[in-house]
C-alpha cells in the first residue's frame, strides 16, 4: 500500500481536512466512518457526503484538494468518477472521500456496508 508523504499528519486530521472542504462548498449530509477498529476494513477513515447537482459534486471534490492540499501538502493517491459526476472518491490511503449524488449515496448505502463502523454524522450548518 502506498504511504502518505506527510507523517505528522494523523488520519484523523486529514478526515478533518476532508470535511473542511466538504462543508466549504455546503456539502450536505456529512458522515465520518471510522474504520480503525473494524477488522479488515481497507482505510482508517470514509468521509461521505452528498451534493445537489453535478456541478456541485465536482465543486464539493475540488475544494476537498485543494482544502487538504493547502493545509497539509498531501495529494489524492488515487481518484475516480470526476468523469461521471455521480461518486467522485478521493483516496489517500488512511482516508477516502466519498462524494455523491443523494440517488446513488441511497443505492451504494456504506454507512450500512460498514455498519460495523463508528459514524459521526455531521449538521449540514456545521463549517
């Protein structure tokens, strides 16, 4: 598995990064999945939200980028869905970001995949 480059940085930090940028662009319905003690699990943590509209979703992953890139130097390992606009997920390693469209947020369900997990879920208010 590939390493992040910023050691200081724990996972949890950077899932705080991660919501930083959700909430800046008004990302809504924000869950933070902790999958520390789950066993098996594949990262640390899943940050999800949802957003209202193409343009949304696309601005909702860019500001995570930029939010995490800014404050930390720390670049996505791996990206996917920019393309399709419904689930964009940013990988970097100890923390994935899951950006949806509310119909396929309902149909993929992680909080119920991951039911094992520790979610905290966020007010839409909060930034």
């Amino acid at each position: 598995m590939k390493e992040r480059k910023n050691k200081e940085l724990s996972s949890k930090d950077l899932s705080d990064l991660v919501v930083r940028g959700m909430t800046e662009k008004k990302g809504q319905d924000i869950a933070i999945l902790d999958l520390r003690k789950v066993k098996n699990s594949i990262t640390d943590f899943f940050v999800i939200c949802s957003g209202n509209s193409d343009t949304q979703i696309d601005a909702l992953a860019t500001s995570v980028e930029d939010e995490v890139y800014k404050l930390s130097k720390t670049e996505p390992w791996q990206k996917e869905g920019k393309a399709n606009g419904e689930w964009i997920l940013i990988d970097y390693v100890d923390v994935v970001a899951h950006i949806f469209n509310k119909d396929r947020r309902k149909h993929y369900d992680l909080e119920e995949l991951w039911g094992d997990a520790e979610v905290t879920y966020l007010e839409d208010s909060v930034v």
